[in-house]
C-alpha cells in the first residue's frame, strides 16, 4: 500500500508538472500569434497595404497603418520605437538618412520602383521650355539629386560627372536655357505647378495631387542603375531578424499585391521584388 501511495504521488507530480508545462507552452503560442505591428507609410500607399492587413490577421498579425504627408518623420518616428517598421523610402534615402542621422535603419524587404515624372499645367512637351523657365524639384537630399539626374536624362542640363556622392543645383555644370531650379519639399512639388513651369514629382506625391501619369511630358528611365530608388520595408538593425517583420514582407510580396500595386498607380509603378532591371 505504501508503495502504491509513493507511485501514486510519483505520477500525480508526473501529471502536475505537463499540465504547468501545457498551459505555459499554450500561453506562449498565444502570445505569438498575436502580433501588434505599426508600420508608416505615406499618403496613397494605404490602399496597397490595407489588403495586406486583412491576410496577416488571419495569421494572428495586426497590422496598424500609420500615415505621414512628409518624408523626414516615419524615419524619426521609426528611430523612436513610436513605429516598428515603415514602408515609403528607397535604399538611396535610407543610405543617405542614416548618415546624416547616425541612424541604424536597414532594409528587410524590396517594394516597388515608381519613376519620376515631369508634369506641367502650360507645357505639352519638355521641348516647349522656354530660355529662364522655372522648375521645381524635390529638395531632400536624396530626390534632389534623383530630380536633377532626370533633367539632365531629359537634356535640360549637365551635371558634374559623379556616383559617389549625392548633387545638388551647385554641381549643374551647363543650363543652356538658364532654367530656375527651385528645390521645394517633395510634398510641394505637384502644388507648384501654378507658380511654375515643369515640376519633377515623385509618384507618390503625384497619385495624391491627382497627376495622371499619362499627362507627364517626361519619365524617368529605368536602367540597372536605377536599383538604389527601389522602394523597401525597413526597421531598425536591431530588428532585422524579426520573425513578424518579415511575415508582413512575405504577405506583401505576392502577385496580388503586385496587382494592387498596379492599379492604385494605373501602372506608372512596378513590383520591385521580382523586376528585372
């Protein structure tokens, strides 16, 4: 009897200790398959990622967007812990950030390439510009030297023969029409086009201004060299394995997105994962 008391004990301990370890494992389970992760973006990106919002959460994944109308903040607000990943810059941009800013921000997936475009409300064509003309250009640091390079793509000017270093309007070395190049905020650039000529803006900017891409009277060209505008999910380096993160990578890299992506933009914008440059 009494060794039936000591095996009795023995398996009630035994059957103690798995039922602890269930609801531990259970509870852990639970734990991460329920994920909370905000991701930044800017303006008309919401329709490409609200699809993706509904796919992670039967994957027990909340995707909260948070919108900006600028393109210095969701870095700073990444930076903060205020966001976990964002979703609105290019591998330039990043690059360029992080030196300014002494930042740590990586890339853990590609998004889209979207060119940039010329527009006008006077001009039918570039050729059309008149000797004087004023131009706006995007003026952080990344996109001026991308709105430039496209002026000169489009024969307007000649710029100092550099891939090393970012230029700006100091390094144009011929303006035969002598044209005004104002760098403005990117989000200005579409709003300019009343006070100016032509106007480089970046597609985002143009797809919330309404600017069809149709109507631009001149598009950036997509070369091998073009690689550093591809558009990216980024996070800081310390998250870079995040095993969450890269879920909400996996479900925006699908053909459907790709779809997506190409009717919000109305096929100015190409799925940058799978591009063949």
């Amino acid at each position: 009897m009494k060794k039936l008391n000591k095996l009795t004990k023995v398996l009630l301990l035994a059957i103690s200790f798995f039922s602890i370890f269930a609801l531990v494992g259970c509870g852990q389970q639970k734990d991460s398959a329920n994920k909370t992760v905000k991701i930044g973006i800017y303006g008309s990106d919401d329709r490409v990622w609200k699809p993706i919002v509904s796919k992670l959460k039967k994957q027990g994944i909340t995707l909260k967007i948070v919108e900006f109308n600028d393109y210095n903040t969701p870095n700073k607000a990444l930076e903060s812990g205020e966001l976990d990943v964002n979703a609105f810059q290019n591998y330039h941009f990043m690059n360029d950030w992080n030196k300014a800013n002494k930042g740590d921000i990586v890339s853990i997936g590609d998004t889209y390439i979207a060119p940039l475009r010329v527009y006008s409300k006077s001009l039918k064509s570039i050729s059309e510009l008149k000797d004087g003309a004023k131009v706006a250009i995007p003026s952080d640091s990344t996109n001026e030297d991308r709105g430039l390079r496209v002026l000169q793509q489009a024969g307007l000017i000649k710029l100092k023969d550099s891939s090393s270093k970012l230029l700006t309007t100091k390094d144009v070395t011929e303006n035969p029409k002598h044209l005004d190049i104002t760098p403005l905020d990117a989000a200005q650039t579409a709003h300019s086009l009343t006070d100016v000529a032509i106007a480089v803006v970046n597609n985002d900017v143009a797809q919330d201004a309404k600017l069809k891409p149709s109507s631009a009277i001149y598009k950036e060209k997509i070369t091998k060299e073009s690689k550093p505008y591809v558009n990216i999910v980024a996070t800081t380096k310390k998250n870079k394995d995040n095993k969450t993160y890269k879920k909400v990578v996996k479900a925006y890299q699908t053909e459907a997105t790709a779809k997506k992506i190409k009717e919000v933009y109305n096929g100015s914008t190409y799925a940058a994962w799978n591009y063949k440059f």
